[in-house]
C-alpha cells in the first residue's frame, strides 16, 4: 500500500477539548484543518492553524498550509496518533458578531487560558481581571444562582494569573467576582465570551505573534505581526513599537536566504536578518496568513451584511 493510500489516525488538542481525525499521509495542512474545523463548527478556518512537536524538542512548530505529514519527525502519544495543537493563529480585530460560534468560543478558550497560564505578560490589570474572571463564570455557569454559586463552591477555581492571586485574601476576591458576576444575568454563553474578549483584546500584545529578526547593524529586535501590519520592537520590550506599518503603507514582503525585506509605498524599505531561511519563511507566512485571513473576515462581513 502507497504511503499516500493509507491513512492516519491524529489527535487533535483545544484549548477545551481534544478530538480523533482520520488524514492522509498527503493531505496538506490546509486539508486536515478543513477537516478539523469542520468537526467542530468553525467556519473561518484560515484564521486556525495546527502546531506539532518534534520529539526531540518542545518548540511547537506549525503544519503550513502547502505541508504535508511525509517525511516529518512528530511526537506521537501513546496510541500512536501524531499530536496536533489546535490554535488560533491570526487573530480578528476587532470582534465581529458575524463569527461563528465555533471560532468565538476557540478564541475565548484560547484566549482565558493564556492570561490565566501568563502566556500574555504583561496580563490584564487586577480591576479588568476580576471583570474577566466574572464574564468566565457566565459563560461556565449561565446565570447566577445564589444556592449554588457561593464562595466555598467557587472559590477552588483558577480565576486569576498567578501574579494576582496573592494581592488579598481568595474568598475576598472570589465575592468581588460573584458581585460583578450578579450583573451579567441574562448574557447567552456566547455574549459572555464575546465581552470577555471585548476587554482582552485592549491588551496590546493581544494577537501579535512575535519574530526575532537583526537588524543591518546586527542589533538584536523582534517584529511583531498582527492584523493592524508590522511592527518593530526592541528586544527588551514588545509592547511600544519603534517602528509600524499598516498593511496598507506595505506593498510586499519578501525574502532571499536569510534577508528579510519590508516594502514600503512610500517610505524606504525595512530591511533585516534572521537566523535561517527557515525563519525567513515562517515570516513570510505569518504576514501571509494575517492579510489573508483580514481580507477574508472583511469580505465575508460585508457578505453578511448585505442579507
């Protein structure tokens, strides 16, 4: 039997969940997150994308669209299905009520666990965290309800980053949350999600996806890609960028070897080194992939709107 005739059991992980799916050893990484987006009611899969771990290493790497699984080294678990991280890899902003319900709740799943797990540094102030914290307990538990939700059956749950959970005592936190969690009564789950994502998208590292990158004088920056365009940062501090432009002041990206190159309409061109080509072309993705997906989001609003 060809490799490319038999198939592939995977296991795919969420932020809330986990799922089996069955793949070719040639689909690409855009067939298999078709199949998985499809499972689980996401629409908008050019906005997912799928991370894999080599065995020898705990850097997650992404499966690109055009990628197949012949010939790669992946973690496999104890069943022996290849290990895929199910994420949210270019992030819309701002929110829009015409997204499906399953990327909503895959962006609000991802989303709290990395403020919770201090993945987002620096997180979200004491104030917005109890605010957050107490939006999670309507989207968990639906409406407030003071036989059950009192502070002895809350007060096990990790609502806050570890950074905040020491400022006062826990049960005195957990009736500040339960206070402002009385006041969201009648939001659906999803409204819930949807203003709890309201308030971490203010956060100015929210949905930016951070590359290492020299500069012609070999100083060592990061660009940050996003929805709003590219951005640089000194290395030592990636939330106020010392350089950004818009995807419309950009007319292309490209790269040679190890040189990446930032095009500008109007302004001289950027110009910087990684330390691979490889890297170069995670780059070019990343950049791809989130003036794709925003040009995509934009027209399927519009699509919307319009019946």
């Amino acid at each position: 039997m060809s490799s490319a005739s038999r198939t592939l059991p995977i296991h795919v992980k969420t932020d809330d969940g986990e799922l089996n799916v069955t793949v070719k050893p040639d689909d690409t990484g855009r067939e298999i997150i078709h199949k998985v987006c499809d499972t689980l009611g996401i629409q908008e899969e050019y906005c997912m994308g799928l991370v894999y771990y080599m065995d020898e290493s705990f850097r997650g790497l992404w499966l690109e669209a055009d990628e197949t699984l012949i010939g790669r080294k992946m973690a496999h678990n104890k069943e022996n299905q290849i290990v895929f991280m199910l994420r949210v890899r270019y992030f819309p902003k701002p929110l829009r009520a015409q997204m499906s319900s399953g990327l909503i709740k895959t962006i609000y799943s991802q989303v709290k666990n990395d403020i919770l797990w201090e993945k987002l540094s620096p997180g979200p102030s004491a104030g917005d965290s109890i605010t957050l914290a107490s939006f999670a307990c309507q989207a968990r538990f639906g409406d407030y309800n003071p036989g059950q939700h009192t502070v002895s059956n809350l007060e096990h749950i990790k609502f806050l980053p570890k950074r905040l959970e020491n400022l006062k005592d826990k049960k005195d936190t957990v009736e500040e949350i339960i206070e402002r969690y009385k006041d969201h009564s009648t939001l659906t789950q999803e409204q819930a999600q949807i203003e709890f994502l309201k308030i971490a998208q203010k956060l100015p590292n929210f949905g930016v996806t951070y590359h290492t990158v020299s500069n012609n004088s070999q100083t060592k920056l990061c660009l940050g890609i996003s929805e709003r365009g590219i951005s640089t940062y000194s290395a030592d501090d990636k939330l106020h960028p010392v350089i950004k432009h818009n995807w419309s002041e950009i007319s292309k990206v490209e790269y040679k070897n190890n040189r990446f190159d930032v095009c500008c309409k109007t302004e001289a061109d950027e110009n910087y080194t990684t330390d691979s080509w490889e890297e170069c072309r995670r780059i070019l993705q990343t950049s791809v992939g989130y003036h794709t997906a925003q040009k995509q989001l934009k027209r399927n609003f519009r699509l919307n709107y319009l019946h």
